[in-house]
C-alpha cells in the first residue's frame, strides 16, 4: 500500500496521518481476541497499573503468531518505507490497553527523546504505527496530538519515573500550552481497525480513561535499520536488538489465521 502524494503532503505539515477502516472488523476482533489472551499471561513483558489490570504488553509479536504477522503486514510496512525512505526494523513493540475505569495517563512526550536519551538511537528516522482493536472515541482515553510539533525537533523534557509503572522522559506544562498555542490538539478517533502512522517527534499524550469502554491499541515502533539504536540500556523486549530489516508478507496474512480450523 503506497502513500498518496496528499497524504505524504499532510504527513509532513501535521506529523501524523489517520487512516480509518484500514483493517477489516474481522481482523482487529480476531487481534483484541489474541490481546486478552496475552493480558491474562504471568510474562514479565506484561506490565499492569497499580489496580493490576494490564497496561501495556511488551514485544507481543515475539510470542503471538496473530502480532507477529501484524508487525510485518503490508499495509504497515509499506508506507512506513516510503516516508523513512529504506528498510525498516522493528525498535519496539506494544498492546497498550486502556481498561474501563482504571486505564491511566500517558503524559506529553516525544518518542523520539525517549529513544534518543535512553537507546542512543542517532537520528528520528523512526516513526510509530497505532492499530485500534477498539472503536477509539472521545471517551474511552483517545491519543492527543500537537499537529505541527514535529517540526520543533527534540524538546526539553524531564525523566518521569514516578507518575505511572512506565518510565518516561516528559514535557513539562509550559512547554505543552506553548506549543498548543502555535498547533492546536487533537484527538483523533475511529473504529477498530483504524490505523495511525505519526512521527516519532510528534508530541503526545492520552488520558485517563474513566469510561466503561475499554481501549486496546497497538503500536509499532519502526526504525530505519542504519539508524538502529547503539546503547542496550533497556531490556531486549522493550528496545529491541535485532535489526534485520522487516519483510513484508502477503495482504491476507491475518485473513489465513481467522480461516484456520478451531
């Protein structure tokens, strides 16, 4: 699947492109399906909140044959090429989950510094994928972005370890509002199978989900391989190692899973 020239356009002025219906409702309940399996799992990549309901699971395509085959589907792969211009390896891997009542922040921050601070990843030649295995609305904890923050490169930030079980480096609130102020925030939302691709410089952040909704995303984490990470800071299974270049499959990849017999 290649990129229009618009949406290329668009990718570039706003950091981030929705595409909405991109997976079919057969394939993102098939995939919420394989997410609850994982969320049940006692692995040490399964991180929970301090209710102990799951937060967040880890390199879910390493012990998953549903995620392993969506980290190398076409539709993802393909336009992440065309906008890092090259191969691409996977830096990291996670099924965020945002449970009813009890989901928590993720604060304001870029990727990108995360990954620069504590990977030494040299360049933001990287870029995140998020796949919605939930209809994502107003209500249920959607992501908020600052268009246009991208172009801003890296922003101060600060280490926030205490705030949530995930450490990361974060924007403090006069940095947020000033560039609110210059991009506006949005929050885009859609039905389950909706994907977003945006720039791992674009500022971010999501709520708390105080609904009765759950909401489950995936994200990829893709880097362009001569650009993979130099420091092994982190463990393996949230900033991967392995920096062989992703070969796309077959467009019916996730499709063979559904038609397999129980």
């Amino acid at each position: 699947m290649k990129l229009t020239e618009q949406q290329l356009e668009q990718f570039d002025r706003e950091g981030y492109l929705f595409l909405p219906n991109l997976f079919s409702p057969e394939e993102a309940t098939f995939l919420k399906g394989e997410a609850e399996a994982i969320y049940q799992m006692d692995r040490k990549e399964v991180w929970r909140e301090t209710s102990g309901v799951a937060r967040t699971a880890f390199a879910a395509h390493t012990y998953n044959e549903g995620f392993r085959r969506l980290g190398s589907h076409p539709r993802l792969i393909d336009p992440v090429e065309q906008l890092l211009d090259g191969k691409v390896y996977m830096h990291q891997y996670k099924v965020n989950a945002k449970a009813p009542f009890d989901g928590a922040v993720w604060q304001w921050h870029q990727d990108y510094g995360t990954w620069k601070r504590d990977d030494e990843m040299p360049e933001p030649r990287a870029m995140n994928i998020s796949v919605f295995l939930d209809d994502v609305t107003a209500a249920n904890g959607p992501l908020l972005f600052i268009p246009g923050s991208h172009k801003q490169g890296v922003v101060k930030a600060g280490h926030d370890l205490e705030t949530t079980s995930y450490p990361l480096w974060t924007l403090d609130r006069e940095t947020v509002t000033e560039l609110a102020e210059q991009g506006g925030c949005v929050a885009p939302t859609g039905p389950a199978g909706s994907v977003l691709l945006f720039s791992s410089l674009l500022v971010h952040a999501s709520p708390p989900n105080i609904s009765p909704f759950g909401r489950t995303i995936v994200y990829l984490s893709l880097c362009e391989t001569t650009n993979h990470i130099r420091a092994f800071n982190r463990e393996e299974w949230i900033a991967h190692r392995d920096f062989t270049p992703i070969e796309a499959l077959e467009d019916d990849c996730l499709q063979e899973l559904l038609h397999e017999p129980a």
